[in-house]
C-alpha cells in the first residue's frame, strides 16, 4: 500500500506505484508518475508531466519537474524523466524541458546527484554518473556514462561532456569534454585521462595504455585538429575503445576543449 504521509499533498490523478512513498509536506502533482520502491522524502515538490522510474530516492527540499528557467518558456506541456535507481539528494533541482528542444529533460538510471545539484532544462544525463555537490549544469548540456563532476562544477549550456570523463572542483566547462578526459579549471583544461576510473570500471591495462596515447595524440603532439582525428581514426578498427573517443570528436559543434 502506498505511504503517504497525512501532510503531503499528493494530487488524486497523479500516478503513484502501490509501494511509494511520499514524505510529511511534500507535494505530487497531477501529471506525475512514480514507479515502485521509490521513495519522495519531506519537503519535496515534484510537479509537471515528470515521470520517475523505480527505486528512485529523492531527498528533502528538492524541486522535481518545476518549469525551465528560460525566458523563452510560456507554459507549454514540456516533461521531466528520470529512470530508475537515482539518489537525488537535499535541495536539487531538475527543470522538465523546453519546445526550442525535445521538449524533455531526460535522466538515466544509476546516477547520484550529491545536495545542491541543479540540471537544467533540455539536459541528457547518462548512466552511473556522479555529481558532487553543487555541480551546475546550464540548459540542452549532455553527460555521458559514468561521467563524474566534481564539487562546484559548472557546465555551460549546449556543452557535452563524454562518457568516463571526470572534472576537479570548481571546473568551470565551457567547452565539451571528450570521453575518458579529466579536467581541471576555469576555465577548465584537459590534465590526462580518468585513468583510476577506467581501472574501476573493468578497462584493461591495454586498453587503458591505448587511451593514453590517443590522448596524447590529440593534446600534446602539436597536431592540428584534423590531424590528429585522422590518425586516431587509423587506430580505432585495433583500438575498439577509442570509437567513442573520435566519434564524440566529431559530433561536436561548440569545439573541444583543448
């Protein structure tokens, strides 16, 4: 049977799963969907069309689904997604999406947002990531797979940051972030790669070795830009985990940082 706490506020069409629970003056609106084994602590507001997964933890005085911060919003239907197995600790924010984009602002499944995290509207989070507290990203950024964000990270809007990447606090990201880059600075720099990480997260030692080298094929052989994408194209057939590496390369419209 589901919890709900007598002080909550939970809207009689809002769509809870048998076994949520929802905290002592909390708010669900009536366009939301909750799945089983998730739990919405005190405090909460989730509003909008905002549909979360299962086993999601959501704690105290965070906003969920509340509109976008953008000037250009009149209060057009837009959504909020999150899959399943999140931690979203005290106080963070996650705007639903705008009609300049998709219209949704989109969450995976396994992320943890330490307290005080805002991802804006239009955002894409990926799977594993990690964002440490009051990690900021602006509105339409994308963050790949097991990514972490350091303390105070701030990530411009439009910016991508690739899959296993990590950034040191207070980096301030205002260009995109390859795949497997660790980055420190304001504005942030490239340092190495997250080589702790990939050992963590089962990378072979050679894998890990050829990592390295496309790194240092991009960042410190004095090639142009499209020199070095040519020679680590060259590899990737041998090297299958530098794919990402250039594909990201490739697709990316506001320039790497470098």
């Amino acid at each position: 049977m589901t919890a709900i706490h007598p002080t909550a506020i939970v809207h009689p069409h809002a769509r809870l799963a048998p076994d949520v629970r929802v905290g002592p003056f909390s708010i669900v609106d009536e366009h939301v969907e909750i799945g089983a084994g998730s739990v919405i602590g005190a405090h909460v507001v989730v509003t909008g069309h905002t549909r979360i997964g299962r086993n999601n933890r959501i704690f105290p005085f965070s906003s969920i689904g509340d509109e976008p911060q953008d000037k250009k919003y009149k209060g057009e239907p837009t959504a909020l997604e999150i899959g399943d197995d999140n931690t979203i600790r005290e106080y963070c924010s996650l705007n639903r999406g705008t009609v300049q984009d998709e219209g949704v602002t989109r969450v995976g499944t396994g992320n943890l947002f330490m307290a005080y995290v805002h991802i804006a509207h239009d955002c894409r989070i990926g799977d594993n990531t990690v964002f440490a507290n009051n990690t900021q990203l602006g509105g339409h950024v994308q963050v790949g797979d097991y990514a972490v964000l350091g303390g105070f990270t701030g990530v411009h809007q439009f910016c991508h940051v690739g899959a296993h990447c990590m950034t040191s606090v207070g980096s301030a990201v205002l260009q995109d972030l390859p795949p497997y880059v660790l980055a420190q600075g304001d504005p942030a720099k490239p340092h190495g790669i997250n080589t702790r990480g990939l050992r963590r997260r089962g990378f072979s030692d050679a894998a890990v070795l050829n990592i390295k080298r496309a790194f240092k094929t991009l960042y410190r052989s004095g090639l142009l830009l499209e020199q070095a994408k040519a020679q680590l194209a060259a590899l990737v057939p041998a090297q299958p985990e530098l794919k990402i590496f250039l594909e990201f390369i490739e697709r990316s419209t506001r320039g790497i940082m470098r």
